[in-house]
C-alpha cells in the first residue's frame, strides 16, 4: 500500500427519511472527531436496532448502537478495526443482541458489544482465540 487517505472533515453518518432527496448528519453520541471507514447493519431481528463500526481520529472510534434508526446512538466499546480494509459487521438475523465484526478474525458477541462483564463469547480463528468483548485488539 502507498498510501491511505483516511477519513476527512465531512465523514459522517448521513440519514434520509425521504428516499435519499435530502440527508441529514446524525450526530447524537457519534465521535465529534473525524471519522474514517464506517461499517453499518441494521437488525433485520428488530429494524429500529442499528449498529455501526466507526474509526475516528484520538482513538474515539468503536462500535456504535442506535435503538431509534439512527437518531441517536451509544458507544458500546472502543473496538476500532482500522480502515486498511476492515468495517463489516453483521446483525445477526434471530437474535438482536449478537453481532459480529469481519476482520482478519471473525469476531462475535452476544450482549450488542457493550461495556460490560459477561456474557462473552470467543470464536477461534486459525487456532488463534479473538474476544469481540475486549478492547485491546
């Protein structure tokens, strides 16, 4: 790689209401810094359940949960892929709770990610065991 632009002064999460002919900056509890790489999945469990994995500048990125379709949201941990190639995550379609997040692991909890003791959940990957619940990746 040569080089990454990463991010800039107008990234963000953008909502339309009506069919894409006006957006609007959705702000309430995202990172006020600048944003890199977005990664978004609505529940198909719950439709008004969305989460987002968002890399910001000052290490403010992480995994991101709305329970009004966006209007407002909740930083559920620190985790922040990094945008070299990684910013998927899925909503699992039965249970509102479990997510998971693509990269070079794939990662999977079943508490929406949130800041909190247990219940955790480990995958193993390659021999190699990646906790979704810990922030120290």
């Amino acid at each position: 790689m040569w080089t990454l632009v990463d991010g800039g002064p107008e990234s963000a999460l953008y909502k339309s209401t009506d069919a894409g002919t006006t957006w609007n900056k959705m702000r309430a509890g995202l990172p006020t810094t600048e944003m890199g790489r977005i990664g978004i999945a609505i529940s198909p469990f719950d439709s008004n359940v969305v989460y987002a994995t968002i890399e910001a500048a000052d290490r403010k990125g992480g995994i991101f949960r709305s329970q009004d379709r966006g209007g407002s949201w909740e930083k559920r941990n620190d985790f922040d892929a990094g945008a070299m190639y990684y910013a998927r995550i899925v909503a699992d379609p039965k249970d509102v709770e479990r997510i998971y997040v693509m990269n070079v692991f794939l990662m999977v909890s079943d508490d929406g990610r949130a800041n909190h003791p247990p219940p955790r959940r480990e995958i193993q990957a390659r021999r190699q065991s990646r906790d979704l619940d810990r922030s120290e990746q």
